[in-house]
C-alpha cells in the first residue's frame, strides 16, 4: 500500500495493490491509523482500483472506518472510497449496501432453496487434503490451492472467486473464532464429483454456543478486530449449499457445496497452417 498527502487540499489517498484479507487487512489498517493521526487530513480516500480479492475482512475495516469518519473523532473529517466494478470483486462489496432485514430475506430464501440442510455422501471423481496451523498466512494458500484443483472443472471467472471467498471466509472463522489467540490445525477438504464441488473446512477449536445466531447478518463475537459480522452471509450467497456443525470445546465443521456451470465446447473450426501459427 502506498500513501500520499497533498497539504494543499489536506487529502490522504491510500491506494492499496494487494489482495485483502484477514492477513494483510492488519497491515493495511495499522498503517492507515498510523498516517491519519500523523497528517491529521480534512479527507481520506481509500483506492481500491488495484485490489483483485477481497473478503469480509476488508469488508469489515471500510465498515468501521466508516463508522469512524461518522463519529466526528475530527470535525470536518470525511472517509472515501474508491473501487473499481470487476466481476471478480463487485460482489463483495454490494454487501454494504444490503440492511438487516434484506439480508435475512436473502438466506431465508437460501435456505427455503435447501442451503443449509446436511449434504449426502458420494462418490468422488477426485479429492484434495489440506491441512495447515491456524496462521491468518496460510488463508491466501488455502484458497490458491482449492481454486487450483477446481479449476480442473474449467469453471468462470465468477465461479473461482466465488468459492474463493467462501474458502477465505471460512477458513478465517476458524482462525480467528475457532482457536482465537491459540495455534491448532485447519483442514481442508475438497472433492469433485462430476460437476460438483464439496468443500469441507474444520478445525477443533472453542466451537460456537449458538450457530444460528452465528449465522445472522452482521453478527460478530469481536468488533474490537473491525469484523464485519458477514462471514456465514457470504458464504451462503456464494456457495449452493452451506451445512455448519458445532459442538462447543470440540471444534466446527463447515461444508459447502457448488455447482459448476457446464460450458459447450466450442466447434473445431479448420483453419490454414499460416493462420494457426499467427493466432
């Protein structure tokens, strides 16, 4: 992330390259308080023109900076942000614009569409085992390595960063919630059944007392580290099928469940030798 502050207007404009997640989005976020109380600017912009992934990490701190710049910590202070409409990352971010109830009617109609009711056992066409320490570094290696061996399905664009996110947003709860400050195991597990991707995450962490509540829209146990509350929300949105089992002090297991859309192969058109080699 790089900065810059122009005295005239009083602007501080961070403009971020990297993706965001639990890992960086400290980074991100302890360099931005640092420079604000530093430059003390009338703005602060935010350019997300650069960000290729993003999850509710990031999510959560434009949330609370929000928040901050709507608390009057300064007066005259205001806290943009700029982004850019890819495909990849346009639906991370029109979760903010969603309120409560919205989002309820949103993984209502998931779960009257069989989202959250337990998955069934099946053969595998292939089957991938990961498992790694409770490191926020390893979630970028976790979501790589799932979006890797599914591509072997020859999914969109929009399919890879959707099962992308869901891994992150999972893999992170178990991090951050599961285990909390302590270090344990996450495993992952990832099969491909004809057209279908199973994927199952678990650790044997604190566990959570109240699942469904877990699961509402903006719910966190831990505003102080900027969470959004959307984890289990977007996990819904983007997968098929969401199934989380939790046993308090034994750990959580989550496991999701997504269609790959079947592509036509496109007709062997003849072309000459010449016209192979240029193209």
């Amino acid at each position: 992330m790089t900065t810059s502050y122009y005295e005239k207007d009083k602007l501080l404009v961070f403009k971020i390259n990297e993706e965001i997640d639990e890992c960086s989005v400290k980074n991100i976020r302890r360099k931005a308080d640092y420079e604000i109380e530093r430059f003390m600017p009338r703005e602060v912009v935010f350019d997300f023109d650069r960000v290729t992934f993003m999850d509710s990490a990031g999510i959560g701190m434009v949330i609370r900076k929000i928040q901050a710049s709507s608390n009057a910590w300064r007066k005259n202070f205001s806290c943009k942000f700029k982004w850019r409409s890819k495909e990849n990352i346009q639906n991370e971010w029109s979760f903010k614009n969603y309120s409560r109830n919205q989002f309820r009617r949103k993984t209502n109609f998931i779960k009257r569409r069989g989202g959250s009711k337990p998955m069934k056992n099946k053969i595998t066409d292939n089957e991938v085992k990961l498992e790694f320490i409770s490191k926020s570094n390893n979630e970028a290696f976790a979501r790589i390595s799932v979006a890797a061996f599914v591509a072997q399905l020859d999914p969109t664009i929009e399919e890879i960063s959707d099962i992308k996110t869901a891994v992150s947003e999972a893999v992170t709860n178990a991090i951050v919630h599961g285990y909390e400050d302590k270090l344990g195991i996450v495993t992952v597990i990832c099969k491909i059944h004809e057209n279908e991707v199973y994927i199952e995450i678990s650790d044997n962490g604190k566990g959570i007392e109240n699942v469904e509540m877990a699961k509402q829209p903006l719910y966190t146990t831990r505003p102080n580290l900027e969470r959004s509350g959307m984890g289990f929300t977007i996990m819904e949105s983007f997968m098929d099928e969401l199934n989380v089992e939790s046993i308090l002090g034994l750990g959580t297991k989550v496991t999701m469940k997504k269609k790959i859309k079947q592509t036509e192969e496109a007709e062997d058109i003849p072309v000459t030798l010449e016209e192979a080699l240029r193209g």
